[in-house]
C-alpha cells in the first residue's frame, strides 16, 4: 500500500511542471481523455469509497433491497450525464461549470453564488473519503484512523496540487481499474469458495436475516437511489471530469462503460455483505468494516496489500476531483471571473494549487472528528446538497433559452436551503429531503426566471 501511495505520489510529481502551464491543463487536462481512459477515470471519481467500501456496509446494514435500488440509481447516473449534459458541455469548450453560467448569461453575483455554494459542498464530500482512509490504515498499517487520515490526506493533496488535473487523471484512470479488478476477484473467489452463488446467499442471510428486508422506509431508499441517479445532474466534479473529453461521442461512450461498471461494482458489494455475515455470525460492530471481514476470510495475505490499494484508490479518485473542483470555482471563477480577469494563468494555477493544500488541511482536520456516520450516509448527505443546489439551473439553462441569471442563482439558493433546512429541522426520514431540494431547485429556476424575463437579455449555450 506504501508503494502504491509512492507511486501516486510520483505521477503528480513527474506531470507537476507541464500541468502548471496554463488552465487548460490544470482545470481540464488539456482535453485528452478518450473512450476507455475515460470510462475508468469517471467511474472511480464518481464511484468514491461509497462503491468499494461504504456499499458493503450499506448492504449488510440496511439489506439488499435497499442496494437494489442502488444500484439502479448509480448505473443510472451515467447515461443521464451522457444524454442530457453532455454535448453542449463539451462543445461549449468550458474550463469551469462558472464559465457556463457565466456564458449562458449569468453575473457576478451567479458566478459567486455557485463558487461558494461549490466549495462549501465539495469540501464536504471529501470528508467521508478520508474517513475511508481512516479505517483502512487502521487495519493495515497498524496505525490511528487519525494517522492514516493525515498521512492520506499529504498524499493526495500534494499529488493534485502540484499535478493538477493532468495527475489527476492519469492516477483516476490507475485507480479505476484497480476499484474494478480486485473487488470482482474477490467475489468470484466468495462464489466458488461457497459452492455458487445461491449457496452464498442462504449462508449470508442465515447469519443476518435482515439483510433479505429493508432497514429504510420508502422515502429514504428512494431518496437514496436518487441522489444516485440524480448526482451527475449540475454537480460541478462530474462537469469538470466531462471538461476533460476529446469530444462528445467519445465522452458518450465512456460513460456507457462506466454504467456496466457502476451496475458490477453494487453487485459486488452485495457479495462481499454476504461473506462478511458469514463469516461473523454475531455481527459486526462496524457495517463499513464488511469488505475488510471479506478479505480477511478469503485472501491470503499475499493479496491483502494489494486489495487495500483498490480501498485507498477508491478514496484518492474522489477526493482529488472533489479538491480541484472546489479550487477552481475559487481560483477561476471567483480570482479570475470576478476580481482580476487580466490575471495571468500562471498566477491563477499557483493559486488553485495553494488552495488545494488549504482545502485539503481543513477537510482533514474535520475528518479526524469522532462520531460521523456510516460513509455511504454521509456522502448521501453532501451528495443530495449538491443535486438540490445544481440540477435545476444547470439543465434549464442547457435546454430552455428563457433562464434568466436571477433564475439560476434563485435555484441555486432555494434548492440548498430547502434542502439544508429539510435535513436539519424537518424530522423527515434519512436521505429523503432531495425529494423535496430537487423540485425546488427546478421550480425556483424556472419561476424567477420567468418573472424576470424581461429584465435580462439571455445568452446562448453550445447545443
């Protein structure tokens, strides 16, 4: 696992100097992702640890059902980026989601609206990925979830600061392969090793009968399956992944891939939650621990070191997305939009790297708190606050010409705050207020924008 950190460590190194050039290749990567880097690149930053880690743990905790319906609504998520998102923002030649809203007619005040919205929930989503990391230096290394939380957090900051998208990608592109291979080697040796898979099944739901029925009332499965579903809609770290296409059919087919990878990486999940209540027939203490149980039970321990690394893969590819995501709608958008658009892109990339390391030191020192929730839950949490911010300004402003800049950045407002408001006072069933935060933002759009119709004169997008 240290060689693999190392090795991360020396892509950002390696690509440092060239990536810093100029903004298209720190933000976007010069555009080079093709097909099949692509599909791997994208799964593993969308996939995050809730895929390798936190799914088991779903699994085993809240029962199969409840990962049926997400697994329906994480595979969904690609093709719905893939025919609604995606070619007009890759023809538009955009480095930032700002530089839509800002082209598409938005001012000042939309722009710095969705940059401090951006960087407040990505910083957010980072934090369950370093608690990840947390549990797995705990195991492996021998160390504190607080160490391993510091010593992964220097990893991947210094790697995305320094390499910006161009290291990011190519060690998304690793880290998705890894998050595909291991976890599929491990549910075939769980497979044979049962005697098939029914077999499999009976011994897992034996052991944790509740596993066969839903831990969740409807609201809160179905609002987990479509914070899924609904997550590429606006969220501005799927955005500045698609920036990184050579072009949309290219783009289209890599998300297709992704889809089929979305779908086998819930089904493995489910295999390890079986192994893992089989394997601990009184139960485990930490539903987030089952994949680790899996391993244990069925690797030797040549193998171990090497499934960890598909762990802590799963961790980086989110989090480095997550950080030069945050850092570019405060670098780019705000420093550069806003302030002082005559900056040159070499100050404005110094810039986004600085705030990477910031960024990253805050999201760790949070991290390090006792007492968050299974990991799955929480990114549900900030994933189902950026789809309330996002989803209604970025689709209206991509398909419906009357979207005013007042439009958006009431959306922006209306479906955070319904939401926030929602999942702290509103006493609603775990994960269900983005039934709520995702029609407000859409109707938010789409009202104040026709009551200021008038008052704007619209821009155009790519179509």
């Amino acid at each position: 696992m240290l060689v693999y950190m190392v090795g991360m460590l020396g892509v950002g190194a390696y690509i440092s100097q060239r990536a810093r050039e100029s903004e298209e290749m720190f933000w976007v990567a010069d555009r080079f992702l093709g097909t099949y880097g692509g599909a791997f690149a994208i799964f593993a930053v969308l996939g995050s640890t809730s895929t390798v880690l936190g799914a088991a743990g779903l699994a085993y905790s809240l029962g199969i059902p409840v990962m049926a319906m997400v697994a329906l609504g994480f595979a969904l998520q690609f093709p719905i980026l893939g025919y609604i998102i995606l070619n007009p923002m890759v023809k538009g030649g955009y480095l930032t989601l700002g530089d839509f809203f800002k082209r598409r007619g938005g001012r000042d005040s939309t722009v710095a609206v969705y940059s401090i919205l951006t960087a407040v929930f990505m910083a957010s989503y980072v934090i369950p990925q370093f608690v990840a990391t947390g549990l797995l230096g705990q195991r492996v290394l021998g160390i504190t979830p607080t160490q391993a939380i510091i010593l992964t957090g220097i990893v991947i900051v210094l790697y995305a600061a320094f390499g910006g998208m161009w290291a990011i990608t190519w060690t998304d592109i690793i880290q998705g392969v890894l998050m595909i291979i291991l976890p599929a080697l491990l549910a075939i040796v769980a497979i044979v090793n049962a005697g098939g898979p029914v077999a499999l099944i009976r011994a897992g739901v034996d052991a944790n009968p509740s596993m066969a029925t839903s831990a969740w009332t409807a609201p809160s499965v179905l609002g987990l399956a479509l914070t899924w579903a609904w997550f590429s809609m606006g969220n501005p770290q799927s955005m500045l992944r698609v920036f990184t296409f050579k072009g949309d059919e290219s783009g289209r087919r890599s998300l297709l891939f992704a889809s089929i990878f979305a779908g086998i990486a819930v089904i493995i999940a489910i295999i390890v939650a079986l192994v893992a209540a089989a394997a601990v027939p009184n139960g485990l203490e930490n539903a987030d621990r089952a994949f680790l149980v899996a391993m244990d039970a069925l690797f030797p321990s040549v193998f171990r070191g090497v499934a960890i690394a598909a762990l802590f893969a799963a961790a980086m590819s989110t989090t480095d997305s997550l950080l030069i995501t945050a850092s570019s709608a405060i670098c780019h958008d705000v420093y550069k939009g806003i302030y002082n658009p005559d900056a040159p892109e070499t100050r404005v990339t110094r810039y986004g790297s600085l705030t990477i390391l910031i960024l990253g030191a805050v999201t760790v020192l949070v991290a390090i708190t006792p007492g968050l929730p299974l990991i799955s839950i929480l990114t549900g949490i900030a994933g189902g606050a950026i789809i309330s911010a996002f989803s209604g300004p970025v689709v209206l402003a991509l398909h419906w010409r009357t979207v005013t800049s007042h439009g958006m950045t009431a959306g922006m407002i209306l479906g955070a705050g319904v939401y926030t408001a929602l999942f702290l006072f509103g006493n609603l069933p775990p994960l269900s207020p983005i039934l709520v935060g995702v029609p407000t933002s859409f109707l938010g759009t789409a009202l104040v924008s026709v009551l200021t119709e008038n008052e704007e004169t619209g821009a155009t997008v790519a179509t």
